[in-house]
C-alpha cells in the first residue's frame, strides 16, 4: 500500500470524528435554548418548576365584622361653679349670656337630678333689705333666664345674700364708695352639684344670715332694680 492510501484512511477517521463533535455542538445549543425558556418563533417556552413562585395561602383576619367596637366610657360628671357677673342690676350683658352658656353647656347641667343653686350678691350702698332684694332680683334674673332655655324650674334654687359676702372691697382705704369693687359684688353664683343631705347642691351659703329670708320661694313677675 502507497503512502496515499495510509494518508486516505487517516483523514476519513478524522472527518467523521469533526462531524461528530459538531453535531453534538448543535444539540447542546438546542439544549441551552430550551433552558432559557425560548422558543424557535421567538415566543416564551415553559417555565422550569422550579422558578415558579408558590402560591399565598389566604389568611383570616383576627377582627370579626359581626361585632361593634366597644364604645368610649363617659367620665362621670363633676360639679360646676360659674360666676355670672351683674353689673348695672338685673341686666343681663354679653359677659353674663357668655358664663350662662357655659353653664348651659356643661355635663353636670345634663344631670335632671341635681339642682341648681343661685346664690345673688349686691354691694353695700344700701340698707340690709334693699340690699336682699336686689341679690334676690338679680338671681331671679339668671333663673327666668334658665327656664326659658329649656331648664326645669323645679330645679333652680335662689338665695339672696344682699351685701353680705362681697368678694371686693366695697369702700377704698380712705372711707370712699370703690366703685369697680360694688360693680364686682354684684353678681350671682351658679352652682350645679349633686343634692346634698340638706336638699341643695353641695352648698352652705343658704345658711348665711340673711334677715331670715334666705332661700324662701321665688315670686314672679320679676321687679327689675338698679341697686
């Protein structure tokens, strides 16, 4: 045999050896593209199972439709003082409807069972009964006032104190009248309080001296005074 022909038989092993390794080129390309999810027309393959993402288990809420939130607790009501200042008799001005309507306003008004206390003040610029009369209308002022807002009569109390619990000097160091300090004395305190064992509301100004004619019945109609 001729070196030609050795050299035929060495290539054609060789050959068919270069066919094969490309073939199995061409399918580990194939294998590449289905891994990647491809398709030939461009189009997405299947999804590996194992990148699918799980699904949620639905979960319960710990709060129930079917029952109302608890309501807020109310505090209990305290009792309530106001000073309704009377300054020109039994008028009564935008500074005393502003008290009133806090009077109005509050929780202890809303308690039907407490009652409420008027207690009318004057200054000293007249004698002892005068004086219990002009306490007495200016008191009587604030409760006529009070009823025609709806509140129960039956529960308002007047007691006059004429001049006699001045909560400003009514006279200066050198004997003249204090005019700023009489305007101030003239005045009714409000007070709304549960009853107490005398029958009033948690107060002892009833028992001051008054002639004897504290706290007896109101009368109407009203006399009006500039005392």
């Amino acid at each position: 045999m001729t070196s030609t022909g050795h050299d035929m038989r060495i290539r054609k092993p060789a050959a068919a050896t270069l066919i094969a390794l490309s073939a199995l080129a061409l399918g580990a390309c194939d294998l590449r593209r289905e891994d990647d999810g491809n398709s030939a027309d461009g189009k997405a393959g299947p999804v590996a199972a194992s990148s699918a993402t799980p699904a949620t288990a639905p979960t319960n809420s710990i709060i129930r439709d079917d029952i109302a939130p608890p309501e807020p607790m109310k505090l209990p009501s305290q009792p309530f003082d106001v000073t309704i200042p009377m300054p020109e008799g039994t008028d009564i001005n935008e500074s005393a409807e502003r008290q009133l309507a806090s009077a109005m306003e509050s929780d202890a008004m809303d308690e039907a069972d407490w009652p409420i206390v008027l207690s009318g003040h004057t200054d000293s610029s007249g004698n002892d009964q005068a004086n219990l009369r002009a306490s007495r209308a200016r008191a009587e002022a604030v409760a006529a006032w009070l009823v025609e807002r709806g509140v129960d009569d039956d529960r308002i109390e007047v007691i006059a104190f004429g001049e006699q619990n001045p909560v400003a000097p009514n006279a200066l160091p050198d004997g003249s009248p204090n005019e700023e300090g009489r305007r101030t004395n003239r005045r009714v305190v409000i007070r709304i309080a549960p009853p107490t064992s005398s029958g009033t509301g948690g107060t002892d100004e009833g028992k001051a001296k008054t002639g004897g004619k504290a706290g007896e019945p109101r009368s109407r109609p009203l006399a009006r005074t500039n005392d």
